[in-house]
C-alpha cells in the first residue's frame, strides 16, 4: 500500500525546485507529480 503524501513532503518537494531552478519556475503541476498526487489534492492540503 503507498503511503499517503504529507505537506512535508509538499515542502520538501517546493524547496528541492527552488534550490535547482529558483522561486520563479516552481509550478504546482511538477510539484504535484513530483510528490504523487493530484493538483487537487495539493491545494486541498494548502
């Protein structure tokens, strides 16, 4: 059974974008599959 994303693991993904590409280029969509689930789901954790 997969576990279930947390917002740390949100976080952890959106700190991992900006260190490599900066603030500027983080999208929610690569931030979402890069952690596994739905945009929806991202902003209904947000």
């Amino acid at each position: 059974m997969k576990r279930r994303a947390t917002k740390e693991d949100v976080l952890l993904a959106v700190q991992n974008f900006i260190a490599r590409n900066g603030i500027r280029a983080v999208r929610v969509d690569e931030v979402a599959q890069s952690v596994g689930i739905s945009k929806r789901t991202l902003y209904e954790l947000f």
